[in-house]
C-alpha cells in the first residue's frame, strides 16, 4: 500500500501547488490589462467599444493559461492515469 | 495508519498553502485594477458608468483565479478522493 | 497517538503560515488602492461620491481574498475533518 | 511526553512566525496610504476632512488583516485546541 | 513496483509544476501586450486595426510557449515513454 | 529534561526571529510615510499642524504592528504557557 | 533496474524543468517587444511596415531560445541517448 | 551538559541574527527619511524648523523598532530566563 | 554500472538545466533590445537602415551567449567525454 | 569539549554573520542620505549649513544601527558570556 | 572508480552552471547596451558613426566576461586536469 | 584534533563570507554617493568645494561600515581568541 | 586518495561558481556604462573624446574586478596549491 | 589527514566564493558612478576635469573594497594561518 500512498501524496501536493502558483501570473497579467483598460477608458472614452473588446479578447486569452493550470490540477485529483492504475492492479 | 496520517497531513498541508499562495497575485491584480480605475474616476469622472462596469468585469475574471484555488483548498478538506479512499478501504 | 501528533502539529504550522503569507498581498492591494484613492481625492474632490464607492466595492473584493485564508486557518483549528476522524477513531 | 513537547514547540515557533510575515504587508500597505494621505493633504488642503475619513476607513482594513495574524497567533498560544486535548489526554 | 512508483511521483510532480511555473512567464507577457495595446489605442483610435493585429498576432507566439509547457505536461501524464515501458516490463 | 530545552530553543529561536522580521515592514512603511510628510511640509507649509497630526496617527497605526511582534517576543521569553507547564510538570 | 529507473526519473524532471523555466526569459522578452511595437504603431502608424517587420525578425529570434529549449526537453523525453544506451543494455 | 550548550548556542545565533536583521528595515527607512528631508530642506528652506523637527521625532518613532531588537539581542545574551533556570539547575 | 548511472543523470539534468537558465538572459536582452529598435524606428523612421543594422548585429551577439549555453547542451547529451570513457571502460 | 567547541563555532559564524548582514541596511541608506544632499546642494547651495548639519545628525543615527551589530559582533568574539562560563566550567 | 566518477560528475555539472550563470550578466549588459545605441541613433542619427563604433568596443568588452565563462567551461570538459590526472593515476 | 578543526573551518568560511558581503552594500551605497555628487557636480559646478567635501565626509562614514567588515574579518584569521584558547589548550 | 578527489571536486566546482558569478556585477555594470556613454554620445557629440576616454578607463576599472575572479578561477584549477599539497604528498 | 582536507576544501570554496560575491557590490557601484560621470560630462563639458578627477577618487574608493575581499581570497590560498598551522603540526 506504500506506493499507493506515495503517489496520493504527490497527487495531492501538486494539484495545490499548480494552481496555487499558476494563477500568480494571470492575475497580475489580468490586474495589469484592467488598469490599462481603465487608464485608456478615462484618455479616450469615445473608443469606449474597441478597447473594451480587446481587453475581454486579452484577458479570455490570459485566463487560458490559468486553465490549464485548473485543467492539469483536476486531472491530478479526480483523473489520474497513475492512481487509477495502482488501485486497479491493487484491486486485481 | 500511517498511509492515512501522510494522506491527511498533506491534504492539510497542501490546503492551506494553496489557498496562501494562491491569493498573492489575484489580490495585488485587483488592487493595480482598483487604483487604476480610481484615478481614472478622477480624470474623468463623465465616464464612472464604463469605468465602473469594466472595472467589476475585470475584478470578477480576477477573482476567478482565487477562486480556483479556494475550490482547490476546499475539495483537498472536505472532498478529498485518495482521503475517501484510504477510509473505505480501511472500514473495509 | 504518533499519527495524532503529526496531524496536530501540521495543522496548527499549517493555520499560521496559511494567514501569514494569505495576508501580503491583500494587505498590499489595499493599501494602493487607497492610496489611488487619496490621490484622485485631492485630485478631483467633486467626485468624492463615486470614487469612495467604488473604494468600498474595492476593498471588500480585495479583502475577500483575505478572508478565504482565515476561514482555511480557521477551519483547520477548530474543526479539521482530519483530526475529528483521528480523535474519534482513538475514542472508539 | 514527546507529543506534547512537539506540538507546543510547534506552536510557538508558528505563532511568532504568523505575527512576523503577518505584519509586513500590512505595515507596508498602511505605510503606502498614509503617505498617499499626506501627498493629497499638501496637494489640496481643503479636503482634508474626507481625506483624512477616508484614509481611518481604509487603515483600519489594512490593520484587519494584521490582527487576523495576532488573533491566530493569540489562539495558537493561549487557546490551543491541540495543545488542550493532549494536555487533557495526559492529565486523564 | 518501487520503479513504477517513482516514475509515476516524478511524472505527477513533473506535469504540475512544469505548466505552473511554464505559464508565469507567458501571462506576464501577455498581460504587458494587451495593456500596450489599449493604451495605444486610446492614444491613437485611428490605427485600432493594424494594433489590433499585430496584438493576435504577438499573444499567439507568447501563448506558444505556454503551449510548449502544456504540451510537455500532457505528455508526462497521458503519452509517457519512461511510464509506458516501464507498464510493458511490469506486464511481461 | 530533552523536551524542555528543545521548548527554550524554540522560544528563544523564535522570539528573535518574531522580533528581526516583524520590525522590517513596519521601518520601511515608517520611513515612506515620514518621508512622505516632510516632501508635503516643503511643498505646502501652512498645512503643517494637519499633516503632523494625520502624520503622528499614522505612525501609530503602524507602529502597532511592530509592537504586535514585540508583544509576542516578550511572551514567549518571559510568560511562555508552553514553559510554564514544563517546568511545573518537571517540579511536580 | 535502479539504473535504468534514476534515469528515467531524471529525464521527466529535466524536462518538464527545462521547458518550464525556459519560457520565462522568451515570454517576457517577447511580451516587452510586442508592447514596444504596439506603442511605435500608436506613435507613428506612417511607419507601420517597417516596424512589424523588424517585430517578427525579434520575434523570431527571442522565440527560437524557447525553442531550444523545447528541443532540448523533446530529446530528453524522446530520443534521450542516455536511456536508449541502458535500455539496450538491459535487453542484451 | 548538552542541554545548556544547545541553550547556548540558540541565544548566541539567535542574539546576532536578531540585531543583523532587525537593522536592515530601519537603517533604510531612516535613510529615506533622512533623504526626503534635505529634498525638502533645499526645497523650502523658510520651513527648516518644522521639518527639522517632525524629522527628529519621526528618526526616533523609526529607530525605536531597531531598539525592540537591539533590547531582545542584549536580554538573550545578558538575562536570558531559560539560561538562567539551567544554570541554577545545574548548580543544584 | 553504478558510476555509469551518476555520470548519465549527470549529464541529463545538466543538459537541462544550462539551456533553461542559458536562455534567461539572452531572452530578455533581446527583447529590450528589439523594444528599443521599435521606439527608435517610431521616433526616427528615416535612420530606419542604420537602426535595423545595428540591432541585428547586436541581437546576434546576444544570441551568441545563447548559443554557447546550447553548444554545452549538445556536448554534454551527444558527446560527453567523460560518459564516452566510462562506456570504453565498460565496454573493455 | 564538545560543548566548548560547538559555542566557539557559533560564536565565530554568529560574529561574522551579524557583522555581514547588519551593514547592508545601513550603508545602503547612508548612500542613499549623502547621495540626497548632495543633489540638495547643487539645488540649493545657500542652505549649505542647515543641510550638512541635517545629514551629520541624520548619518549618526544610520551609523548607530551598524553600531549595534558591532557591538554585539565584538561581545560574542571577547565577551562571550557563554564562552565564559564553559570555560570557567572547564577550568574548575 | 569513485573517485572518477565524482570528478566526472562534478565537472559536468560545473561545466553547465558556469555557463548557463555566466551567460546572465553579460546578455542583459548587451542587451542594455544594444537598446541605449539605438535610441542614441534615432535621436542623433550624425552620430552614427561614433555611436556604432563605441558600441562594438563595448559588446566586445562585455562579451569578454561570457568568453571567460566559456573558456572555463570549455577547460572543464576537455581539458580539465584534475581528471587528467586521475586517469593518468588509473592508468598506470 | 577535531575541535581544532572545526573552528579553523568554521573562521574560515565566515572571514570570507562576512567580508563578501559586508561590501555589497558599502559599494552600492558608495556608487550611489559618488553618483550623485557627479550629478550635482554637472549641475552647479560653483559649489564643487562643498559638494566634494561633503561626499568626502560621506564616503568615509560609508567606508567604515565595510571597515567593521574587514576588522572582524581579519580578527577571525590573525587573531582569534577561540583558535588561541584551543591551540593552548592542545600545547599544554 | 579520498582526500585528493575531495580537493579536486572541491576546485573544480569553486572554479565555475566563482567566475559565473564573478561576472555577474561587472557585466551589468559595464553594460550600464556603455549605455550611458552612447546616451551622452547622442546628447554632446562634440565631447566624444573625453565620453570615450572616461567611459574606457571607467571599463577597464570594471573589468578589473572581473578579472580578479578569473585569476582566481584560474589559480583553483592550475595553480592550486593544495592539490599541488597533496599530490606531493601521495608522490612520496 | 582529514583535518588537512576539510581545512583545504574550506579554503578553496571560501576563496572563490569571497571574491565572486564581493566584487557583484564594487562592479554595480563603479558601473553606476561612470555612468553618471558619462551622463554629467555630457551636461557640463566645462567641468570636465572636476568630474573626472572626483570620478577616479570615487573609483578608488569602490575599488578598495573590492581589494579588501581579494586579499582575503588571497590569504586563504596562500598565506592561511591555519593551514600552515596543520601542515606545520603534521610535519612534526
């Protein structure tokens, strides 16, 4: 059951840890794409419309990298090809 | 025993730093996004309704990213599979 | 009682340092966006109003993040699933 | 004895670590604004009354999230859920 | 099986990491590109589509090696080289 | 006689630790704000008595902090709970 | 087989470490080009062709250092001279 | 004897670790102090009284939190309680 | 087989680890440096071919630091000279 | 001998240590103080006397803060209160 | 064989951090020098000429430093005389 | 022989280390000194008698600091009081 | 022959270290200062001479340090006279 | 024999490491004060020789404490007291 447990531990430590660090650059990314959104909407508030789709464009873009960090995260917890392996040679 | 003490100890562990870390960025991204939209407030106050609404459509993808880590920190305490596991095969 | 120990010992390292490093940045975040706030004030006192306001809306999103960390620290002083389920299987 | 001397050792070395990092981003956070305050207050001295509102407002935020930090740092050294049971356990 | 077990900690550690460390650089510099870009398109609302372009342009070669990373990932865990071996030599 | 001098090197460990760290923020929020208040008094002079006094509350708010860490410092050299109860098991 | 394990071991955490530190310096790099780029388009649109042509030479340059280290990485995973040496090794 | 020299050695690391870290926040906080306050000397030089004073009162507010650990650093070596209680052990 | 083992792992993680550092640097310098070429072409469209020259005589001197990261790379995987010895020897 | 070899070589580390880390503050911010009045001086060299008067006063509060580590530097290398009584041990 | 094997190891290791660090300074201090020669040309385009010059003497210049690291790195691998000698010693 | 040793080793390693880097920031604080007083120099040339002096004064006080450095560093080597007392210890 | 491998891994490591960092400073400051001589090229172009004279001597004063680092490196690898010690006394 | 390596190895490492980080200060800080010096003979070429001879006093300055880790780097490797107290000792 060592090994089991090992590879539950890991599991675990690391979905937290992706997520945990993964999100530091997107929400700075995104921290600085807002205010730059905000600084322009106060300059130019006729162009109201282009930047504003530019932001949300820049910031789904952003957030892509965020989830693959989530998506890799999940896995590790409820897909995982390693753990389903050991629990299935342990079950046979 | 001993595989279910290591399994909680980084479930707990792991929990509490996720959710540590992973506010760092999202709290210093919506503070950038808050001061930027203040002073634009300033600088032109005729565009508070954009400058409002972009801002909290902003905060809100920002705080999306916290949020996956308090999902993450959350799922590791209360709804933990390799913990739930290791339960039922030791009520086995 | 070893596996006792080891969960008590984690989770009280963990509540510590999950509020001590939870706290940083939202500390940080906020402490610019009043200073955002300040400024646009003596910038442009008229619109003391809105720019209060939405300091308001700022700060309690900001400080949101910070609350995720106590609640984390808090749940895993007094009522850690984990050290439940050890106390009540010494019990038995 | 040993579990009893691990878990106090643990939770003095926490909770002087919790008041130490806890109070870096706080102290600087506040630092940040009430320089901001003063900038503003020598900049338009007129408003010196919301001025000086709103920064109490957004200090006493800042100092929330230091005494998060003490409150958990207090309960670790005076209110010990863990350290309680294993005193109790050892004086059954 | 203690082979196995370790190249399956390795991957699992390897994966999360890779994409959480793998996607800081990437957000940062796409956070920095969008916000040069609606700046500049509040300076100059004329020129919204050649900047508007060139921004595609620019997050598509950023999110590459984001994607490099991911790819990376999903390889260590879905199509590993070392893990499938090492399943085949077990399986003989 | 092991548990209690691991006990006086965790105090003792700590207590300066507690105090080292936790003065760095606050000096530094001190200094930005002093700083800040003497680049006011140069720029408007006759604002003197209001950016003292908003000065001085300041410096209170954030000497606390610094004062939280030397409370702790204090408590765990000369009323550590932990070591009373050591010492009065040892006496017993 | 412990050879031929450590080996293995050693290759998934190089290259997932490779890819993953090794974006961050081409990541930024291009972040900083591609928002130079598009503040000289705001600034002088006249001189668009010349200046998204010397962005995609850049841009070609910095993103080749990432792929270095891509390669790099694939060849650790994929054609890894050391792991090819033990496997035949081991099937003599 | 092991224990008073394990005693020992924690007060002499901690003593000169303590006075070594808690100097760096405040040497640079009155640095910056000290530097805003011969800016706004030269600026203004009419307002030398005022700022002369609120200097003096904010170089003792900062080096107070350098006195905390230079008093912590002086009771570990010169009046350490837990030194003393093995010493008197000892001579028991 | 041992000291073939140490000698291979060696060699991996080095690999790995020259080219993702390597390319920190150079990454960034290039990317200042193509940033410059923009500002300036914006700034002084005529010197166009004199700037152009120059950067990409200077980002091929910066690649070059690059590239001697690269050259150790491929040295150290595909004609280390201390594995070729160690091979000799074994194959002797 | 143990004993006294072991409070020697924390003495000796502990000295060079606190000396080593304890200036890095205050030479930083004595450089950035002269560094401040000499620009006030090119600014405003009428105010000459007042200005060089600040910056001594200013100097010898900084330069206390690297005194206290020499102080405590120079105690632990002659007047080692521990030192001392181990010695004292030793020789009875 | 230990012996060799541990100078292999080390040099190998050492070969590839020597480099891979080496490279760092240099490339930013190109690239710094590189993008300051640019914004020199566009703003005095008739200084090309000293301009262009000054600049290869001083990449030259910097370069020399990452050449320094190279050479080391270089006689690490093919010439190093430390493993020379072992293999002479082995030899005989 | 193994007390005698440990602290030639230990003074060894901490007369290097303490003079490493007791100059860091000695050297920067100076630069930023001489920095300045060349600014100030250009500037108003007049006052070059009262700006050198003054740097002269400052260059001095920042000197000592790494003079403390170099003092303890040469103490550790050519005048320990620890290697003397153990070098008697072993002659007697 | 442990003691001499021990010596020879011992150098060969310190050699790399110390002059991949050694290089480190002066390659920045050096990159720094041709920067700034190419600005003040653009800016006075009638004082190229005293630019070009100054900014070289101010080079090779940098490169001076660079090149104590690379003596020294050099000394460690064929100069060293420990290993010279040793291999001395092994001849014997 | 073994004192006399640990004693070598200490030597070696200290050596290189003394001067690799002591010259990162030094090299920073004269890179600045040229830049400088660059910068204000670029704004007042009148007063050239001022600056310059201010420059070179500044150097040297600098420079001595980069000399002071060489000569400790020095002794450590040709002129160690405590190395020439071992040899001397296993001479006997």
């Amino acid at each position: 059951m060592d090994s089991m447990t090992l590879i539950a531990v890991a599991s675990i430590v690391t979905a937290g840890f992706t997520i945990a660090f993964g999100v530091i650059g997107p929400a700075l990314g995104e921290g600085r794409s807002v205010a730059a959104a905000l600084s322009s909407l106060a300059q130019q508030p006729d162009a109201a419309v282009t930047i504003t789709r530019t932001l949300f464009v820049g910031l789904a873009m952003i957030e892509s990298t965020a989830i693959y960090c989530f998506v890799v995260s999940m896995i590790l917890i409820f897909a995982n090809p390693f753990w389903n392996h050991v629990i299935e040679a342990a079950g046979k």
